[in-house]
C-alpha cells in the first residue's frame, strides 16, 4: 500500500437500503409472511433459547425455507440480493468518493459491516465495491447449498471488524492475527483515517468505538420516516455519532458534502503526521 488508507465503513440495512433486507421479497413473497410476524417469532425464539437475535432470524430464514421447498444455494441467495432496492446515488456514490480520495494522495477503502445477510449483500450491485463484505453468513456443502450458519455479527460483534480493518487483519477466521500485540503507530488503517456510516441499535458500539479513537462516525437516516430520524439526532445527542445525515448519496447531497470535508480531514491529519515526524524539518 504506497499512499496511506483511508476507510469508509457501512452498516447495510437502514443505512445504504432502506429497511430490512429480508423484508423486501424474502418474507413476503417467499415465505408469505408479514416481515412484523417474521421478527416477533425470532424475538421470541431467542428469548425462548436464551439465545442471540441474529442467530434465531438466521435459523428461522433456513427452517422456513426448507418448509416451503425453496432453493437454498448460494447462487440463489446472491440473486435475491440483486434485487435490493438502494438509497438514491448509493450505485454512483463510491467511484465519487475514491476520485476524491485519489486526489487528496489517499487510498480509500469500502468495508460492510452488518447484521444483515452477507450472500444477500454479494448479490447486490454495490459488491464490487467493498474490500470485505463482513455480515452474518450461511454455512454451504460441496453442492453450494445453505446448511447452517457460518457466521453471525451481532452489535457487539461488529466492534471485532472495526480492529480486523484497523490493523489489516481481514479475514474472518484469523483469531491469532486479530489478537497480535501491534502498536497503534504500526497500524495501516488508524481510527482517524476511518469513517462508519449506520443508522441504528446494532450500530451503537461500534460508533461508540469510533468516536472514541477519533475516528468519524455519521448516523443515517431514512428521510421518509421519522422515527429514523429522531435515532439519528439521539445518537448524535448521546455522543455516539459526530455527524448525522439523510440516507441521500447523491452528487451535492448533505451527506456527499459531509463525506467530501471527512476525507479532507484525513488528508490534513495525515500532512500532520508526516510534518511531525523526525527529520521532517531537516
């Protein structure tokens, strides 16, 4: 990596969609379910197994599917995610950013960290865009077909993908990496060259994190719905996020204009630091 990191992460659900994933064919046209009938059983599923939230709805989208014949394999999971809908400008929103990253001397990075379905979010146009795509995943046999769960993140999980960036050591299954002794000076992706955008509950710690380390974190929100809204402006008000923006990723937008001052930022910091290192002045 010859120009320093920059990285610009993303809840999915609520921050670069509108709404849950699941609820926008999955549920209803696949299971025939009303997507608030579908939580309330995985609500009380978990509470019934003293278990996690994202495992019970995980379990529950298998079992379902099973019950009604419907295919399981990974192909088909990536084709029900390209028919997400998406924020206006989210497809446009990225080759923008890198432009401006580029022309400040950065190397901008795009990572998911979600809740959500990852082979759904694989299947979605915006892809190709991300280093990583860290989100809850199935487990797959030899034909490809979803068998379990490989994977569920949490909102305490999310705060471990926050340091697999931090120090670059991305991939999921490496536990010696993630724990190695590595001075903050020494890690490629520093906390004030990172940017979390989310929206909600799940997000909270790792906008907690964030912040904390002098990193950028932006609420996001929907602005057809005004309860989105009013968790923004708390998660502003508790000090979680710095910034608080509509899920609007078009070219002039408030949250374009906000992305365009973060990543100046990050330029100045990095001047900073290369100002202050020995023999800087020689």
């Amino acid at each position: 990596m010859s120009r320093p990191l920059a990285v610009f992460a993303y809840d999915f659900d609520g921050t670069l969609a509108p709404g849950n994933m699941q609820e926008h064919a999955f549920i209803p046209d696949e299971l025939g379910m009303d997507h608030a009938d579908f939580w309330e059983e995985t609500r009380v599923l978990a509470e019934q197994q003293r278990g996690d939230g994202i495992l019970a709805y995980m379990h529950l989208m298998l079992a379902k599917a099973r019950e009604k014949g419907l295919e399981l394999s990974l192909d088909s999971w990536r084709r029900r995610g390209a028919q997400l809908p998406l924020f206006p400008g989210v497809e446009d929103w990225f080759a923008r950013q890198n432009a401006r990253a580029d022309a400040l001397g950065l190397d901008l990075r795009h990572f998911i960290i979600s809740s959500g379905n990852r082979e759904l979010i694989e299947g979605s146009p915006i892809a190709r865009w991300f280093e990583r795509i860290y989100a809850s995943g199935f487990m797959f046999d030899a034909e490809q077909d979803a068998i379990g769960i490989a994977l569920a993140i949490n909102y305490t999980a999310k705060t471990q993908f926050l340091f697999r960036i931090n120090k670059w050591t991305l991939d999921e299954w490496d536990h010696e990496g993630i724990n190695r002794v590595q001075a903050d000076r020494d890690r490629p992706a520093p906390f004030n060259r990172i940017a979390f955008f989310g929206d909600g509950l799940t997000d909270i710690p790792v906008m907690r994190v964030v912040t904390d380390h002098g990193g950028h974190a932006v609420a996001i929100y929907d602005p057809t719905r005004e309860i989105t809204e009013a968790a923004a402006h708390q998660l502003l008000a508790d000090g979680r996020a710095r910034l608080a923006s509509p899920g609007d990723y078009r070219e002039g937008s408030t949250l374009d204009t906000l992305a365009g001052e973060i990543l100046r930022e990050m330029g100045r910091g990095v001047r900073s630091e290369l100002f202050h290192q020995p023999g800087a002045l020689d």
